[in-house]
C-alpha cells in the first residue's frame, strides 16, 4: 500500500462511485434487503441511503480509512445503525450463519481473492440468506471488440482504481463459490463506455 492506493484511490472512487447514473442501480440492488445485513467493498457508504427500512443493521467491511472516513457523513444521516465490522472480505470476522443477507456492489472487480470473498459470504449467511450484487466484469459473450478491449486495458485499469479488474464474471464466480443465482440482469450502464460498464445485477442464495 502507497500513497496514491491509500490516498488518492479512495477519493477517486468516491467520485466515481457518486456518480448520478449509479444511483438507480443501487436501489435496484438494495430492493428485498432485511434484517441483519454484511456489506463488502462499503467504500465511502453510497448504499447507505438506498438501505430498505426493513434492514435492522448493516456489518461494513471496508479496508480502507480513509474510505471509511469519507462515510462518515453519510453513516451518521443512515436510519439503519452501520458499523464498521471488518478490513478484509476475504476473512470475515463473524460466526457461522450470522446475516439474513449479503451486499457487494462492485466490489468483486476489486478484491484480490474473490472466491475466498464469497466463500466467506456463503459461511457467514443463515441458510436460505441472499446475496445482493451489481458487479462490473467481462462483456457479454459475442461482443469480441469490447472484450479484446477489455483485456487490453485492464493492466492499466488495475493500476489506476486499486486493483479493479475488468475481465472477471461476476455470474461464474458466484456458481463457483457454491451460490445459487435466483434473479441476473446483465446489461451495459448507460452514458459509459461498455469496457467499463458490463454490469451484472441480481441475487444469489446460500442453501
């Protein structure tokens, strides 16, 4: 970790992560969300507002201070009391079965091991818990320009946003970790470029 990952990444992110058109694509996300939640990837809070007044608390994981920092506003306006539980969504310091759901808003681009992430997930949700996720990742198969692209770009994507990969698949990975995917919408966010915008949005189950 340098200055500009501890420093600067997480004040680009925050900009990036505000963006307007964003914004409904949270609250898609958040929709369904009750009781005990686990967040990954909190970043600077961007969720907080979208949060349903059936969720009861919220358990953010977020590695970085200075991210969770910038959330402090925002944390202090949320109805829902949200703590800061955890650094690393790789090794989730909770029990067994602990959450009634899961949110992860592009997070897994991001996350050095995203499997170990969502196996994590898996462990720490009650049996019948779902996961909430909008993930950026690889173009939809078919469209080979926006792949190649993708894949050309990426070493310098990684460097710039921390580490944000852009050929990952946010479906396969969740089938990997053992999920049960119950609800995708793949699609491109409008007004960005499509390396950057191929979203997957949906929910997943932990039987």
């Amino acid at each position: 970790m340098g200055f500009y990952t501890d420093r600067i990444v997480p004040r680009i992110v925050n900009l990036a992560c505000g963006a307007k058109v964003a914004k409904p694509l949270r609250r898609r996300v958040c929709e369904g969300l009750r009781g005990e939640v686990v967040e990954i990837g909190f970043g600077t809070g961007h969720n907080v507002p979208f949060y349903p007044p059936e969720v009861t608390s919220v358990a953010a994981i977020e590695p970085s201070d200075l991210g969770w920092k910038l959330a402090a506003d925002r944390v202090r306006a949320s109805p829902v009391p949200v703590r800061r539980a955890g650094l690393d969504g790789q090794s989730l310091p909770f029990e067994d079965d602990s959450f009634d759901a899961a949110l992860s808003t592009w997070t897994l681009c991001t996350i050095p091991d995203p499997g170990a992430a969502l196996r994590e997930l898996r462990r720490v949700l009650k049996p019948g818990g779902t996961l909430h996720f909008v993930e950026h990742g690889l173009a939809p198969e078919g469209d080979w320009s926006v792949r190649r692209r993708q894949r050309r770009l990426e070493p310098l994507n990684k460097r710039l946003f921390g580490g944000c990969h852009l050929t990952r698949q946010p479906a396969d990975m969740l089938t990997a970790a053992g999920f049960t995917i119950t609800a995708l919408d793949v699609f491109y966010e409008k007004g960005a470029p499509k390396f950057l915008a191929a979203d997957s949005l949906g929910t997943a189950i932990s039987l």
